[in-house]
C-alpha cells in the first residue's frame, strides 16, 4: 500500500521533488519546470505557467508510483 506522506505533494519546492525523486525530472522538463525555480514550490511554480497544480502533481506521482487509479477503483 502507498503512503501518503511518500507521494508528491503541491507544497513541495522543486529542490525537493528533484532530490528525493529524480526519476521525476523529464517530467518537470516536460512542463517548463526550470533550476531557477527550485526553491518555489509545484503550486507556485504551475500557477506562474497558468497551469492546474493538480494536474501537476498527478503526472509527476503517475511518473514515479504508476498509475493513481485503477478502473475498478473508478466505476461505483
């Protein structure tokens, strides 16, 4: 089971999420994410490139722990 406090979260600065999880660094490429906004946190550093935080933190945990969701979990 994954724990919470091991995800990525939208207050964390992108010094973080580039040290503890470098897997995670082709995707903050892939959204513009630069070094010179590593002490910003994700939420910062989205809504600076009009982007939705949420959307963010989602790719980047799908990157690093696969798949958030599972089509069983997604049908009631």
């Amino acid at each position: 089971m994954l724990r919470f406090d091991t995800l990525i979260r939208p207050g964390m600065t992108l010094r973080d999420v580039r040290h503890f999880y470098p897997q995670a660094a082709p995707v903050l490429e892939a959204f513009g994410f630069r070094h010179s906004c590593d002490d910003c946190s994700l939420e910062t550093v989205a809504r600076k490139h009009g982007l939705r935080s949420d959307i963010i933190v989602l790719a980047l945990n799908e990157a690093i722990f696969g798949p958030m969701t599972t089509p069983a979990e997604l049908t009631y």
